[in-house]
C-alpha cells in the first residue's frame, strides 16, 4: 500500500471490531451464574443473554441516521460512549432489570459499530486493498472474541462476583478507542455526499495518494450527479432492488448458519457432551484461537481470490461440519464433536465472518451505503437476536441433533445462492461496483 495512513486509520476504525466481539462473547461466561445469581427461567435466561442482541438490533436499524448525519467520525465517538456506559454498568449491575438496561446499551453500540465501522473503511480504502482492510473489522471482532474467552478463563476463579470482572474488562479497551477516534479524518465520501466539501475531501485523498486524489473526486462526483437524476431516490427504489436482495440474504444466511448460538452457549454446549465447566471454558477459548487464525487467513485471501470463492469454499464445509455434529448428538458420540466445531469455526471465519462486513459495505452506491448497509446490520443482527434468544428452548426440547440439522440445512440454502447469485466484487472501485450490480 503506498501509504500508512490509511492502515492507520483502518486499524483505528477496526478497534470498534474488538470491543464488538468482546461485548458479543463475554456473556458466554457469567451467563450460568447469573441465572443462578437471580433465579431465572427459561425465558428470563434466554432474555438476559440475548438482550444485547435485541439492543444491537435497534442499533442497526437506526445506526445509518447518525452515520448519514452527523458523520462516520462523530457516530463512532458516541459508539465509544455507549461502550464503556455498557461495560462499568454491566459489572456494577444491582439487579436484573439494571443489567438489562446496561446491556442493552452495549448492544446499540455494536449494531451501529457494525455499520459505521465497515463503511468507514471501506470508504477511505483503496480498491486493491479494500477487501482485507475492511476485513481487519472482522479481524478484531475475532479477536475481541478470543479476548473474552481468555478473560472468562482466567476470571472463573475470582470469587463470587467473577462474572462481574468478566464484564467490567471491557471498559479498558473502551476508553482506548474513544481516545484514538479523535486522530482519524472524516471519511471523505461522507464529506462530499453530505457537506459538499469537496476540497476537504480531496485533501484526505491526498493524503492516502496524491496521484489519484483528483479522479476520486471525480469520480465521485460523477456518481452523485447520476443519482441526482433519479426522482425520488431512496434505499427501496427499484434501482437499487439488487443490492437490497444481496445484503438482506447475506446478513440472513450468516446467522442461521448458528454461528452465534455456538459463541453465546459454547461452554453450554460442550458440558451437554459431558465435559465439565473448566473444560469446557478451557475448549471455548480454544474456539477463539481457531476463528482468529482463519480470520487472518481469509484477510490474506479475500483480495487474491475474492469474496465469492471464499464463500463456496466456507459453505461446504459448514455443511459437512454441521452434519457431523448433528449425527454426534444423535448417536450420543461425542468424541468428535470439538474437533468438529472447531472445523466449523474455522470455515465460518474463512468465508461468512470475514465477507460479510466487505460485501454489504461494497454493493450499494454512495447516495444510500448507510441505509444499505444499515439494512444489512439489521437483518443479521435480528435473526442472531432471534436464534440466541431461542436456542435454549430448542436445545432443551429438541436436543443437539435437531438444532444442528437445521443450521446445516440452511447452509446448504446459503450455497446455493452463493453459486446462482452472488457477484464478486474484488478489485473495482466502490462506484464501478453499484453501477454494475444495479444493472442486473
């Protein structure tokens, strides 16, 4: 890359990555003792573990607003904010409705972060490059996983309140990444789009490469005066219909492929196959190590071979992974079963996690990428919100094979559209991209 800044930048934006992956996996390992903390049931369990998630959803659902009005920068300084709020809260938390409350605030961080994050990227990127920089947004998300599972394990043994240092920790990384949002520009698409600033962001095109700051320009430009002329122009126009179809069935395949049921109940589920609470904790991290170093993987790919072969890749293996757990449950022959999620981790963050942030903030064009990718955010952050919060029931009543069958089901669905549908978008510039998928 001909210049660091823009790594730089990357980096910085991607830490919004770490504490969405931290605040995602940490619960994993307090949720057993605060349901023994507060006597929940069933539902109030499921409620407690998926709360973030439902808070995560309104935060996708409205983060586009700020991110469209108030700038990617500003939107992910509140983000910052409403970490650490959730994070000293959680830990502090005096009953269950204030752990709810505290929570849910967390989880609006994490669906907004999961829209700005991603476009912020990719829209100070360069097209050679995009791919794996939008991808070290994922990166962190991995790695902010891997982070809680070793602070759950090292905590477990803290005393009566480990769950509450569990969630405190997030708090330190928090006020990081408030501190260094301030020492990266504004994203020079929003500048222009928004402000018609145009020397301003020429300036910070300037600082990623003199020599194509200009064309960027525009090429902005350009596109903006053709969007101008469409009457009417809104995310749901019939222009933009492709794009739309794309990132709602993206963001759906990747939850129902299980991938957050597995993060969430991961000691859970291997105590179901007998291991004991420090086993499987100490397994669990073990799955943090596995989806970080395929993540990396998928980085070292994602520009080379593209994101479309990363996908066929991932969904047969998910398949094949997913069907061998299922018959595990049914046989009552665990032996395999870690070698088996692990595997399945390793597909998943090969092609879904690492694609799925560089995908939707790729296909819609400049005038609606927030509304897009907001759509986007939303829909994968509904369908994690509903499956966390249904899967203790379905797990209980239907048991392990059952549940597996249908995740594995639906990727063999997710195949399918990945080998009909879906374009590859590897290499071209974020305009040259809408203008090709809306012709479809």
């Amino acid at each position: 890359m001909q210049n660091s800044k823009v790594y730089f930048w990357s980096v910085t934006v991607a830490l919004g990555g770490l504490l969405f992956g931290i605040d995602t996996a940490v619960i994993s390992g307090a949720e057993q003792s605060i349901q023994k903390l507060w006597n929940l049931n069933v539902f109030e369990h499921g409620l407690t573990v998926s709360i973030a998630l439902w808070g995560t959803v309104v935060g996708a659902l409205f983060g586009g607003i700020p991110t469209d009005r108030l700038g990617r920068k500003k939107t992910l300084i509140w983000i910052a904010i409403l970490y650490f709020i959730s994070a000293v809260g959680s830990a502090l938390a005096f009953d269950w409705y204030s752990f709810l409350f505290f929570r849910l605030i967390g989880g609006f961080g994490v669906g907004a972060s999961s829209i700005t994050a991603p476009m912020y990227i990719a829209e100070v990127s360069p097209a050679t490059h995009r791919g794996r920089l939008v991808a070290l947004f994922q990166a962190n998300v991995v790695f902010g996983i891997l982070v809680a599972y070793l602070s759950n394990y090292l905590l477990q043994d803290a005393g009566e309140h480990a769950w509450r240092w569990m969630l405190g920790m997030e708090a330190f990384p928090a006020l990081f990444f408030l501190v260094a949002v301030f020492f990266i520009p504004e994203s020079p698409r929003w500048l222009i789009l928004k402000r018609r600033a145009v020397a301003e962001a020429e300036r910070v095109f300037a600082m990623i490469n003199p020599s194509t700051a200009r064309a960027e320009v525009n090429s902005i430009l350009a596109d903006q005066s053709a969007h101008a002329k469409i009457k009417g122009e809104n995310l749901f126009h019939r222009k933009h219909r492709w794009p739309v179809i794309l990132a709602f069935l993206f963001a759906f395949f990747n939850q129902v492929s299980g991938i957050n049921a597995i993060i969430y109940y991961a000691p859970r589920i291997f105590e179901m196959t007998g291991a004991g609470t420090s086993t499987a904790l100490l397994t669990t991290l073990g799955i943090g190590i596995v989806n970080f170093i395929f993540t990396m993987a998928a980085m070292f790919f994602i520009d080379r071979l593209g994101r479309r072969s990363l996908m066929l890749v991932g969904s047969v293996g998910l398949i094949i992974t997913l069907a061998l757990t299922a018959r595990a449950f049914y046989t009552n022959q665990f032996e395999g079963v870690p070698v088996y999620l692990f595997a399945y981790i390793g597909f998943f963050a090969f092609s879904q996690g690492a694609v799925i942030w560089v995908f939707i903030s790729e296909i819609f064009p400049n005038s609606v990428r927030a509304g897009g990718t907001a759509l986007g955010s939303f829909t994968h952050w509904f369908m994690a919100s509903v499956i966390s919060f249904i899967f203790p029931f379905i797990a209980t009543e239907l048991g392990g094979g059952p549940s597996f069958t249908i995740f594995a089901v639906m990727m063999v669905l997710q195949l399918l559209f990945v080998w009909k549908w879906m374009p590859e978008t590897k290499g071209k510039s974020l305009e040259q991209l809408s203008a090709a998928i809306e012709e479809k």
